[in-house]
C-alpha cells in the first residue's frame, strides 16, 4: 500500500466506538469487569445461604459444619469483590468527577468507616460488612429486578440482623469498662444511633417479609417511632424517640443488649430528662418535660424492672417489691376515675425518684425541690412556712453562783 502510496480513509465512528466499548470493559465500572464479579459472587454466596437454611429445615448435622464454612468463604469473596468496586470504579470516578450523587455518597461514607480501622478494629469490621450489604442492596434495587430482590431480600435480612446484633453486643461489653463520662456518652449515642438504624431501615423490611404474630406486636410501637422520624425535634422529643426505642429493643434485642445495659441507658435518659426540667425556664416546657418524666419512670419500671430477675442488692428488689404493689393497686382504680389514678400515680413515682435523687443530694439539689412542690400540689406533702411565734415575755438569764 505504501508502495503504491494508497491512502486508507478509516471510519472514524466505527473506531470510536469500538474504541469506547473496549475501554468499558477493561478499565473497571459499574456496569463492566467488577459489576460481572460482584453478580458471580452474588449469585455463590445465595446458593450457599439457600443450601444452608435448607440443611437446617431437613436438621442434618453431618453436612452442617461443612455447609456454614463454604457459606463463611462465598460471603468473604462476596464482600470483597464489593470492595474492589468502589476502590477500583467509584474511587476513580469521583477523582475524575464524573461520579453521581449516589457513588459520591458511597465514597464518603466508605471513608468514615475505614477510618475507625486503628483504635475500634471489631466495630470497624461490623461497620465495613454492613456497609458493604447496604452498596449492594442500593445497587440491586436500581436494577430493578424483581426475582433478584425477592431472592436476595432474605439473606440480606439475616446478615444485616447479625451484624446490628454484633454492634450492640461490643457496645454494651464496652459500658463495662473503666470509661471517663465522656467516653461512656459516646456510647450511649452509638447504642441509639444503632437502634435508630435498624428500626428505620430494617425492620421495616421484616414486618414487611416475616409477617407473623411477633412482629405484629412490634407494629405499635414502630407506628409510634415513625412520628419522630419527620421533621426537626426539640430535646424533648428527641428523649420521647429514645425512649421507643428503648422500648421496641426490649423485644427485639433481649440478648445483644442485655437488661442491664438497657437499665443504664433508661438511667441516662432519667438524668437528661431532669436536667431539662431545672434548666427550663419557659412553665409550658417544663411542664412537658415533668410529662415526659412521668412516661419515662412508667416504662422504665414496667418495662425493665418488672421483667428484672437478678438484683446486686436484696434491700432494692424489696424496695421495688412495695413499689409494684402499690402500682397494681392504683392501675385498679384507672377506670373508675381518671382524675384521682393520674395524680396517685404521680406520688408514686415522684416519691420514687425523690427517694433515688436524694442519693446525691448535693448534685440533684434543685429537682429535689422541684418534686417536693410537685407533691405539694398533688397535697401529698405539706409545705411548712419558714417562720417562728414566741409567746410570754422575755427577762433574760439567770446566773447562778456558788457561796
């Protein structure tokens, strides 16, 4: 050709496209090497966890062990085929800004979790699994298929349920450690942060995959949580979704946080709750939060207390022994006039926290005052007026001498 100095015109569109499809396939995205690897190890690890639940059903030990090490593997190289994605697809697109708002998102919460690597390696390692479960989910409901959702919906559910639980579990081991405050409120905020997640996010998708009795008991109080899922809160309200919280994970987490972590984070909350009635100054607002305080001691005791086995000290399972009878025999009196059971219950647990606060008199000086004016209006108390009357007249002191 050359020779013949022939000159060759290339189709250019042909060649750009060619050009095009190449480059998709050998420089890693979405929809290219790592989107097929991460479908393959998708496909594995569903295989593994349907053959798994599907040992269990026929309850044959002799295969279970070899059966939970294969599914432990697929999962392994499942994850990590998720991971080189966003290494090798995400990373480059956000650097070369051609990333969308999803992937950008992706990017930065990968980071926050990495960085957590050092000083909470097991909390990492939760973190990094469930966040990972999470990408994929994502992914797979822009996809947009049906028959893979409803096959992968519940493998998801049961990995996603062990790693919340998992959280929990490390949380509440480190509130029995040696913990400076700060380090222990940090906890309490992981703890509900976590709850939070898993009720807005998970179980939502049980009630809607596992419709049965328990978690229709669970619906209730779901409904109650999601009024506190819209808008901005105020301190009180944000203590009011706590205490839900508090209250669905009695059911839902009887083990991964033990009844008495659970107690502790009720005590937190007492403790915020009286903080903000001493430091509110608006009457309305005060008010509401002695209401909150009123709902919160009923919870904590009937739905922690009374369920409490083990106590430290027989002297304070006596004391809540008295404290339940005289409960049970005011919620008697609930139908037959409204009025009298609120305000007799307000002395009860009034009294009670009154008899707890006074524990560190020194601390809780001024909500110690704030309830003895409560049970002074409940006419449970009588305020005696700081004055003294002398009657007679006085003529001074006698000295007596010895002759």
């Amino acid at each position: 050709m050359e020779e013949r100095s022939l000159r060759v015109y290339a189709d250019k569109t042909f060649f750009t496209r060619l050009t095009n499809t190449i480059t998709k396939m050998l420089i890693p995205t979405k929809i290219g090497i790592n989107g097929m690897l991460i479908s393959m190890k998708r496909n594995n690890v569903l295989k593994t966890y349907e053959a798994v639940v599907e040992n269990e059903k026929l309850g044959a030990i002799d295969k279970k062990d070899l059966l939970q090490k294969k599914y432990e593997d697929t999962f392994s190289l499942y994850l990590e085929a998720i991971d080189k994605h966003i290494m090798d697809s995400i990373y480059k697109k956000v650097k070369n800004d051609t990333a969308s708002t999803f992937e950008k998102d992706a990017l930065a919460k990968y980071y926050e979790v990495i960085h957590i690597k050092e000083t909470e390696y097991l909390e990492y390692k939760y973190r990094k699994q469930k966040y990972l479960l999470e990408l994929d989910y994502e992914t797979i409901k822009e996809l947009d298929k049906p028959k893979l959702m409803q096959r992968y919906k519940p493998f998801y559910l049961t990995k996603m349920d062990s790693l919340y639980k998992g959280l929990l579990k490390h949380f509440s081991i480190k509130l029995a450690d040696t913990l400076t405050y700060q380090n222990r409120e940090e906890i309490y905020a992981k703890i509900f942060q976590i709850l939070e997640e898993y009720i807005s996010v998970i179980l939502p998708l049980k009630i809607e995959s596992e419709n049965n009795d328990f978690y229709q008991q669970i619906v209730e109080e779901y409904e109650k949580f999601e009024t506190y899922s819209v808008g901005k809160l105020d301190q009180n309200e944000g203590i009011e979704k706590r205490m839900v919280l508090l209250a669905i994970s009695r059911k839902l987490f009887t083990h991964s946080l033990p009844l008495i972590v659970a107690e502790q984070c009720y005590i937190q909350l007492l403790k915020e709750v009286r903080s903000l009635i001493v430091d509110t100054r608006v009457v309305k607002k005060k008010e509401k939060a002695y209401s909150l305080l009123i709902r919160l001691i009923e919870d904590y005791n009937v739905k922690l207390l009374s369920t409490k086995i083990y106590w430290d000290k027989p002297a304070k399972r006596g004391e809540y022994k008295e404290f339940w009878k005289k409960y049970q025999e005011i919620e008697k009196k609930k139908e037959q006039n409204k009025e009298e059971y609120q305000k007799q219950k307000e002395i009860l647990f009034v009294r009670g926290d009154l008899k707890e606060v006074y524990q560190n008199e020194n601390k809780y000086y001024k909500i110690i005052q704030f309830y003895k004016n409560k049970l002074v209006e409940l006419g449970a108390m009588k305020e005696l007026k700081n004055e003294c009357k002398s009657t007679g007249t006085y003529i001074g002191r006698k000295a007596l001498c010895r002759k």
